[in-house]
C-alpha cells in the first residue's frame, strides 16, 4: 500500500479522503491546523500541526513527514487559505498580487521532492 500525505485532513474533502484511504489500507500522514480538534482517528494514521499561512509551520510539518517515513507516494495538497495571495517568480519566490492561491501550494509542495523523489512508485 503506498504513503499519503494530505493536507487540509480534518474536514470537508480531505477528511474524506483519509477516511475512504485508510479503508483500502494506504498510511496516512495527516496535516491538520488543530491536531487536538480532530476527531478521526486511526492506528494508520499520523497527525501533524500544519497552518499553510505560517512558513514555520509548514517547514515543520515538512521535517516532521520527513522524519516519520522513508518516501512518500502521493501528496494530496488540499489546505487552503484566505487572505493575501502570491505569485510564484521562480525558485520557491514569490510576490503578493490579488486572488492566486498558486504560489502557497506551489511552495508548500515544493518541500516535499525530496521524499517524494524516494517513493518506488
């Protein structure tokens, strides 16, 4: 079964995920804003802390996954924020400019090549 890695786990579409993965028997590393409010919990299952508007906390969900599984098979990034956007310039830089959420997800994602690059899959 392979690793996954979803962002946004605690609700809505990213819950639901979790819940229809762990059923087929696929490992799950769950990046949450609040571990403590999450309700769903599974012995195939890891929760880490992950707020994407905080660059801190995102490197820390990145080492944390990192450090928890050897590679990663499929990255679902389904967090989502609001407020001040930004545009990808190139090399994980970004600029604010007005409703585009590419940049966020594009650099979050950008953290995990390395472990994804390791996956056999």
């Amino acid at each position: 079964m392979a690793t996954w890695v979803i962002t946004g786990a605690n609700r809505g579409l990213g819950l639901e995920f979790v819940k229809q993965l762990l059923a087929e028997g696929h490992t799950i590393i769950a990046g949450v804003r609040n571990p403590e409010g999450m309700d769903f919990h599974h012995e195939q299952m890891t929760v880490y802390q992950l707020d994407v508007a905080s660059t801190t906390s995102v490197e820390t969900f990145a080492m944390n996954v990192k450090s928890s599984v050897p590679s990663i098979d499929v990255l679902v990034n389904n967090a989502g924020r609001m407020g001040r956007t930004m545009a990808v310039l190139g090399r994980g830089r970004c600029r604010p400019i007005p409703r585009s959420p590419q940049c966020q997800h594009h650099w979050s994602t950008s953290r995990f090549t390395s472990p994804m690059a390791a996956s056999p899959r």
